[in-house]
C-alpha cells in the first residue's frame, strides 16, 4: 500500500471521528498486572516467495489459513481489484480476480477478509458481505442491519485499529465489529450474524463503555481491536496493554494483563481538535498495541506492539514510523504471559502485514528502512516457540 491511500484512510477516519464525538465524565481503568505461564523460548526462521509482476511486495489486508498441511496467504490487491493467492509451502502464486460489475461484483473499497478453505472466502466491503468460490463468483451476499446494531466497522489500518471478519463453522455465523452512536457516546458491539436465520446476537463490548474517550483523547488510535477463536471473542484498545476475552459458551468477559517489560503500557493523550501534524506526533512518541491473534495448533495468543520514538519534525513521518521498535508477546490459553521478544529493528513491516500459519506467527520483512529488500519476493520470517 503506498503512502496515498494510507493518508486518505487516515483523513477519512479523522473527519468520521469528527463527527461521532462522545463525552463522558467516566475514568479510564489501569493496565492489569501479568500472570505469568512456563516460558518458552522464541525460533525465527526467514523465508520468501518469489512475486510475479501482478503481486505486490506486502499488503494490509489479508487472511491466512492451512490445508493439509500447506501455508496459505490470501491477500487482498486493491491495486489491480484482484485476491493474490500465496502457497508459501509449494511457493507458488495464483491470483482470482474480482468482478466490479454484474451478479458477482465485489466493492472495490474492501477492508475485510476471511478464508475458511479455497471455496469458501468471505470478504466485506459497502457495508455488505460476501461468500466468494475459489473463482471469485458470490455465492452468498449478506446485507448487514445497520440501522440495528450500527455501523460495521471492519478494517486494518497501522494507525487506527485492526477490526477482522470471522466466520465460525460450527455456530454458521459471521462476526464484525459495530459502532453506534446513542445520547452523544459511542458504544461497540460485536455483532454475530445468522446468515440461515437472518438474525444477529450483539456482543457488547463492555470495556470500551470505560473507555469514554476512545475516539477524542488519543490521537490517531481511536478504535477497539478485535479478533476471534472458536471459543471466544478477543479484543483490546491500541492505548493500553490490556486484553479483553469474552467467552462465548458462557458470555463471560474477562480483563487480563499484558504489560510490556520494555515499553509504556499506556498511551497519552491527545484531545480533539488537533492538526494532522500533532496526530503523526502522537502516533511517533507513543506505543501502539496491535491486534491478539490466535494460534489454534499451539493454543497460544501472539500480539504485537509498537514501543516509542523520539519525534523530528524536519524528518518524514513514514520514516519515523518505521524507526520504531517492535515486540511480539505470547500468552498461553489461560493468556498468562510466556514469553516477550523485542523484534530486529528497521526489518519488519509495520502495515498489518502479519497471521497465524500452521508454522507459527508470519510476519512480512520489508521495512522502509532495510536496505536489502527484495522487491521481486514477498520476504517474511516465521516466528514459533519451543
């Protein structure tokens, strides 16, 4: 993704803040403090794939998933309106290209992908979501009750929130993440929906009701993370190190820590309104916790996060972004900590290009600043733990 699109995502969720503004006298909560599991121990292991000409060299939006053993990368091009299909264990590329017109078009503003297998691929875009075949046809098209539950808010952006599709096999449910707007404070919900019944069940997400200021307070980080497993809803808040797990057989929500040994644990704040160059100020001076991602094979949670940087306004933003030093901590299933790796600095890509394989955690290495990427490969390492 080119620097553009990102400053025109980044513009349009400033003006769309703009105008869902809450207040709210409520506190924010402090971090938890960790529990701490029997530690492992971290193997990287670097690998690439040769790219053809239609490929780019990463991307944001994107799903992972193993067949019979195979790592699987399905990557959503906007460039070309085309799903780049990575088989990272053969080394192969293939690419299905999507329709802009006619019974099987798909939105070329797409911001969600979700692979259950090569025949069942669902993707969001216009407030609508799609069953895609392993050639790009729509076999189901599913219009989402917005005006009900609010807006669906399904995206990965590097500066804002990670918020993924899933669908869940044996419930036959689709989950996203929904905003809404009642006596001026945003609430969110994740939403399930029943494409057999055509009803959805809304789970609200408690935390962010203590988390008033979310969307006015802290720069660019104005949205809750949201991810999923077969046994729970995950999420947690780009600000803080906290995670949230809401069990889904009992409802059930749980906070649980996720304090860094080597970071801040808390972002500071940043009041509306403020320029564009006080947000990228922010952003550079602070921490930014990703998305928790989990690891089925393993049972293990993987999660990212950003430490801070000295800001220089005579230098490039991008740059400094991508100055910043990156962590990965691993939590076991009851998400006691087991481990905390600082990552090689000015290596890894900082734009979401991450998942789970059957190998362990991916990651994309092509970082602004590594003076030796190859732009003919989609170059990754492979981080699990022994």
């Amino acid at each position: 993704m080119n620097v553009e699109f990102y400053l025109l995502r980044m513009k349009k969720f400033f003006v769309y803040s703009l105008l869902m503004t809450c207040f709210s006298c409520g506190e924010r909560d402090a971090t938890v403090g960790n529990r701490y599991g029997e530690a492992v121990s971290p193997v990287v292991t670097r690998d690439d794939i040769s790219l053809d000409e239609r490929c780019l060299t990463s991307y944001n939006i994107l799903s992972t998933f193993v067949e019979n053993g195979s790592d699987h990368v399905f990557a959503y091009n906007s460039r070309t309106h085309v799903l780049d299909h990575f088989n990272l264990t053969e080394r192969t590329v293939s690419h299905i290209a999507l329709n802009r017109e006619g019974p099987d078009a798909v939105p070329v503003d797409m911001s969600g992908i979700y692979v259950h297998s090569r025949d069942s691929i669902w993707v969001y875009g216009a407030q609508t979501i799609l069953l895609l075949d392993g050639d790009g046809g729509v076999t189901a098209r599913l219009e989402l009750p917005a005006e009900d539950h609010g807006s669906p808010m399904i995206d990965t952006n590097f500066s804002i929130y990670s918020s993924k599709l899933y669908y869940h096999p044996e419930r036959n449910s689709v989950f996203y993440l929904t905003a809404s707007v009642e006596n001026d404070r945003s609430t969110y919900a994740v939403c399930e929906y029943s494409p057999a019944s055509r009803s959805v069940t809304a789970w609200p997400l408690n935390a962010t009701g203590r988390r008033a200021h979310l969307r006015t307070d802290y720069g660019w980080m104005q949205l809750p993370n949201v991810t999923y497993a077969k046994h729970a809803i995950i999420y947690n808040f780009p600000i803080e190190s906290n995670v949230y797990e809401i069990d889904l057989a009992s409802g059930r929500e749980t906070v649980h820590g996720g304090k860094s040994r080597y970071t801040p644990n808390e972002v500071s704040r940043l009041k509306m309104p403020y320029s564009f160059e006080d947000g990228d100020r922010h952003m550079i001076e602070n921490v930014h916790f990703y998305e928790v991602a989990y690891d089925a094979a393993r049972d293990v949670y993987y999660r990212l996060h950003l430490g801070a940087t000295e800001y220089d306004a005579t230098a490039d933003v991008y740059t400094l972004y991508n100055r910043k030093s990156m962590y990965l901590t691993v939590f076991n299933r009851r998400f006691e900590v087991i481990g905390e790796m600082r990552l090689d600095d000015r290596r890894y890509n900082y734009r979401n290009c991450w998942g789970v394989l059957g190998r362990g955690l991916f990651i994309a290495t092509d970082n602004m600043l590594r003076e030796d990427v190859d732009y003919e490969k989609l170059q990754y390492d492979l981080i699990s733990f022994r």
